[in-house]
C-alpha cells in the first residue's frame, strides 16, 4: 500500500472514533492526535514540581513558562530531556495530564494508543512509558520507533523495496535512519540535537563576552539568526544576560557568522551521524538515497541552511519535511488511522 497517499490525512470529519489516540513523547515537545479529529495537543514535555511537597505544580506549556525562573522550591524539569527517561514519575503524571486534557470528561470505552518513543530508550523504560498510558486510561498501547513514524509523517515511502533516509533533529536526540520494506536497515540516535546547540550558545556567550544567559535565552537567539550554512544576508540581534564579573544585567549584540562558528560541533556531530549510519547502509539503498534525496525533519531542521550544509557535507540532496514538527505525530497518526494494516510496523504492544 502506499503510505505516501495517506500521511497528508488528518481530519475525517467530527465524529469520535472509539478515541484512539496517536501521541509523540518528544524530549522537547509532547503531541497527541486523536483518531478521525486529528492534533488535538502540542506542549512542551516539561514538568514544574515543587519540591517542598514533591508534588507536580504544572504540566506542558504553564511548566516551560516557569523555567528558569522559579522561586527556589518550584523546579521545572524535562523528564525526558536526553533521549532518557529521568524520571519516571514526573513522566508519568505528564502523560496522564496529557492524555486527560485531549479526553477531557468524554466517557470513553479505553482508547488503543500508539506512543512513538525516542529509539535511544530501553526497554524497561518503554514499559515504564505504556505503565504510564495505561494508567491514564488506555485500553491496549503500542509503542512505534521515532524514525519509522517521522518517515511515514514526512510522506516518505517506507514500504517500498528503495530506500529512503530520514533525518530527525528533535530536543535531546537526533535520530537517522535508512528505511526499505517497512523496517528500518540501519539507524544512529545521537544524544546531540537542538539542546545541544543551545548549551553550545550559552557557552560561547559566557567566554566571549563574559556573560552568563539562560537556556531559553540561547534557544531565542538560536531561531532567531541561527544557521548551519552561510546565508546571503547575514542577521544580528541583541541578548541580554547577566555580567559575570558585576552580577548586573548587560546587553550584547552578536552575528550569525559568529553563532555559526559557535555551533560548529554539534552540526558536525549531527553530519558525522548522518555519514555512519549511510557507511553502515548496504550499497544499492546508499544508490537509492543518492538519486531520491534524504528528508530532513524535527523541529532541528528548521535551523536555517541546516539541510543545505548536510547537502553540501554529504554530497546527495536533503530536503526539508513539509511540517518538520508534526512529522512524528502525523506518522503515528497514520498508525493509528490505518492500523490493521500498517500495524506491522508498530515495534511492541505491552500488555498490562
Ligand atoms: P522533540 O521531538 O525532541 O520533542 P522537536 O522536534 O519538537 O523535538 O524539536 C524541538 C527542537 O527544535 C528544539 O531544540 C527547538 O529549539 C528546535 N527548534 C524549533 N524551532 C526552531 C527554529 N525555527 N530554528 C531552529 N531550531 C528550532
Ligand atoms: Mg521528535
């Protein structure tokens, strides 16, 4: 069958259909469609716990706001921040308040969930991931790999006999894969993605202008004139942070050839990922990628001139996904919509 003419699919009219769900538990963002409605959810995978009480404060999008400026009791974490899951608990009541928020009071016979999980994480946590599902209501869930629904989400072929090659720049990891006959021929997942190049910023903003920002600060800055090529005319902006030697706030003003310099290794890193697992591909599907072009997706690859400097590293065509952020739920979506028979491709079904 071919995925391709169905992955743009996502809203078939009103009616709730048993509610089964598709959800992306993304180490930076958390995404969850619903059966026949399509992306009924999209916030940040960020927990606020207060730890006087050990008790969670805020979930999503009110959690992100709290980063970094926290009264000393309340701590915003990313439970899932490296690709890892770092705390079961707090991942637990995240995806509990998730999956509530999209059933709302609706009475609900126990939807089936499709849970798409980064393929760094073991096997224990995927159970810990469906205990959590489960408890929040699920019928029956299944985990899919990250890649196999970001290529499917992407529009990308992957039950053909040709290869194709999807690259996912997300939070915590960037996951590369080569796909054929609706399995995956070879894979990296590379704990180095758009945090990385965050923490890349903060770094170079603190040795060059001796001044100390914050993540989200840098995480700004990043989208605003951040890039991986040269671009035709270069950008500048202006951060604010604190001033290492006075403790007062300053201004600096910074280029993007300069920030471009400032991010160098991540972006090698995730080219040097991209090289590894092509060396690892058999040859006639590496001859496939050449001629048909690699897919780029993940809210990384939106980082300007990303795709152009994979292209010009690695010498075969990368094209940006449509909607590089919804890729992964809209694959899982598809999934879900299409279970019977693309169910094939679903990794594991945990029972209770
Ligand atoms: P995950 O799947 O791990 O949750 P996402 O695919 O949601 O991750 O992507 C989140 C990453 O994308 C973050 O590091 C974020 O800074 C980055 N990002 C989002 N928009 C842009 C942009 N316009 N330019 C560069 N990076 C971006
Ligand atoms: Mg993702």
């Amino acid at each position: 069958m071919a995925i391709t003419a169905l992955s743009g699919l996502s809203l078939r009219g009103g009616d709730w259909l048993g509610g089964d769900l598709a959800m992306d538990l993304g180490t930076a963002n958390t995404l969850v469609y619903a059966r026949g409605r399509g992306v009924l959810l999209n916030e940040p995978s960020v927990v606020a716990i207060d730890t006087r009480t050990d008790t969670v404060v805020a979930v999503g999008i009110e959690a992100k706001r709290m980063i970094g400026r926290t009264p000393d009791h309340i701590k915003a974490v990313r439970p899932l921040r490296d690709g890892v899951i770092a705390d079961y608990d707090s991942t637990a009541e995240m995806l509990r308040y998730f999956v509530r928020k999209v059933l709302g009071r609706r009475s609900f016979s126990g939807p089936r969930v499709v849970v798409c999980v980064p393929s760094g994480i073991t096997s224990v946590e995927q159970r810990a991931v469906s205990e959590s599902v489960y408890a929040a209501g699920a019928r029956r869930v299944h985990i899919i790999a990250e890649p196999m629904a970001a290529a499917i989400g992407a529009g990308l072929p992957v039950n053909q006999p040709a290869g194709s090659m999807i690259i996912d720049v997300g939070g915590g990891t960037t996951e590369v894969a080569v796909l054929a006959l609706g399995g995956i021929v070879a894979s990296t997942s590379l704990r180095i993605a758009g945090d990385a190049i965050d923490r890349a910023i903060v770094d170079h903003v603190r040795t060059q202008f001796g001044l100390l920002v914050g993540e989200r600060t840098a995480e700004e800055l990043k989208i605003a004139i951040g890039s991986a090529y040269p671009i035709a005319a270069p950008l500048r902006a202006q951060i604010r942070g604190r001033d290492i030697a006075t403790g007062m706030p300053r201004d600096v003003a910074i280029g993007s050839d300069e920030l471009r310099r400032a991010i160098d290794a991540p972006i090698l890193a995730i080219v040097d990922a991209v090289r590894t697992t092509l060396d690892r591909c058999p040859p006639d599907l590496a001859g496939d990628l050449v001629t048909r072009g690699i897919v780029l997706t993940g809210g990384g690859a939106l980082l300007r001139g990303l795709n152009a400097r994979l292209q010009h590293e690695i010498g075969v065509p990368v094209l940006v996904a449509e909607r590089p952020l919804d890729s992964v739920v809209l694959g899982t979506g598809t999934v879900v919509e299409h279970f019977e028979e693309l169910q094939k491709v679903v990794v594991a079904g945990h029972r209770r």
